[in-house]
C-alpha cells in the first residue's frame, strides 16, 4: 500500500503553491514520501494515501478549480485523510476576528463537499503586489484594505504541517509509537 502524501494547491501568482511547498517540505523532514503539484494537473488520487488542498481566497472565494477538484474527487477524499490550508490576505494580522473571517470563506466548501470531513485546516496570510495586478484587482485590493507586502509566516506553515502530520498517516505515527515503546523496553537492557 502506498504511504506518498499529496500536497496540491490552487494559485494564480504562485503564493498558494509556494505555502504548499514548505508545507510538504516540513513533511519530507519526517521521512514520509511527499509529493507537490498544481491542481490542475492532479487527475489520479489512486498513488496517494493522504491529500493536503489549498487554495488562496480571491473575491471571497476558494478558487473555482480547487473546487472543482474536491467535487471531482469527492469519492476518493471521503476514504482518506485530507487537511485543507487557505491563503488569504484577511490573515494579515493572526487576531480572532480574521480567523474568523477566513473560516466563513470556507464554509460553503464544507458544507458543499460534507462526506470530506478534514483533519486540519490551515489558515494563512498571502502576499500582495499591487504593481503586478491589472488595475480592476489593485481596486479590490484597496477597496478591501489589503496592505501591500509577503505577509507569510513560514514558521506558522511549517507547525501546522506538523500539527497534522500524525493524523494524515495514522500508520506512520502508529509505527514510530511502537518504535518508541521498544526503545523504552530495551533501554534497562542496555544499561
Ligand atoms: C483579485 C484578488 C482578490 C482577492 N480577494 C481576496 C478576498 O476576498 N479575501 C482575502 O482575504 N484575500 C483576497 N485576496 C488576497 C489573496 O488571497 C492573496 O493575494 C494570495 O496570496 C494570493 O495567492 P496566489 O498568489 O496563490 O493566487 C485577493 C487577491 C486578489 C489579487
């Protein structure tokens, strides 16, 4: 049976993946089998035994392919276990209130997709450019607030990607349990 965790994300200026990235890198530390990919070119879920999903919110929203992939796979992300991560720039400032918010973007995928049921669900600041948008979205920006700046907090991303580590590869952390509790029987041996 295969134990390789996906980590895929949506994203339309690469902020999204690059969170995916450090998350499946602080996985890797422990010595699991990781794997990172754009959404869109996710079309088999058959060599994965545990999936992690982001998507940056644009316009109070996950992006629509993130979406689409969850209503695509449904099936296969009901029998394993799955976290979800957003990226949004209401996490500018980490307070009650903007988790709260961020949470709300995500409710109608939740209640959408119900048989999906996440072990985890990460929720991080984005980036903001406004030079590298097209005047429409620099007005959102502005209309919304966003300040301009990389507000990721990589340390954060990487404590929640070992939050949920145990609960994505429930046999890996069974086995190192195991590995522990005889480490601890053959230690008086050894003394
Ligand atoms: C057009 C546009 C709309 C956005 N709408 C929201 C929003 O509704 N709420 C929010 O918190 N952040 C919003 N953001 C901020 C993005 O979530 C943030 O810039 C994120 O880092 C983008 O990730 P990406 O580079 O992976 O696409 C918006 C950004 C843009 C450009």
């Amino acid at each position: 049976m295969t134990n390789t965790i996906l980590v895929t994300a949506a994203s339309r200026r690469g902020t999204t993946l690059e969170v995916a990235q450090m998350i499946a890198d602080e996985l890797r530390r422990s010595g699991l089998p990781v794997d990172v990919l754009p959404i869109k070119a996710v079309t088999d879920l058959s060599a994965y035994s545990a999936v992690v999903i982001g998507s940056p919110v644009h316009f109070g929203q996950w992006l629509p392919e993130a979406v689409q992939f969850l209503e695509d796979h449904r099936d296969a992300l009901s029998q394993m276990p799955v976290a979800y991560f957003t990226v949004a720039m209401t996490m500018h400032e980490d307070t009650a209130e903007a988790r709260a918010k961020t949470m709300a973007f995500l409710d109608p995928v939740l209640a959408a997709l119900p048989e999906i049921d996440p072990v985890g669900i990460g929720l991080f600041a984005g980036k903001m450019d406004r030079k590298a948008l097209p005047r429409v979205e620099q007005w959102v920006a502005t209309l919304n607030g966003y300040p301009d700046g990389d507000f990721r907090n990589e340390f954060s991303i990487r404590t929640w990607a070992n939050l949920i580590r145990d609960d994505l590869t429930p046999v890996h952390a069974e086995s190192i349990a195991w590995e522990w509790v005889y480490d601890e029987i053959a230690l008086p041996a050894n003394l």
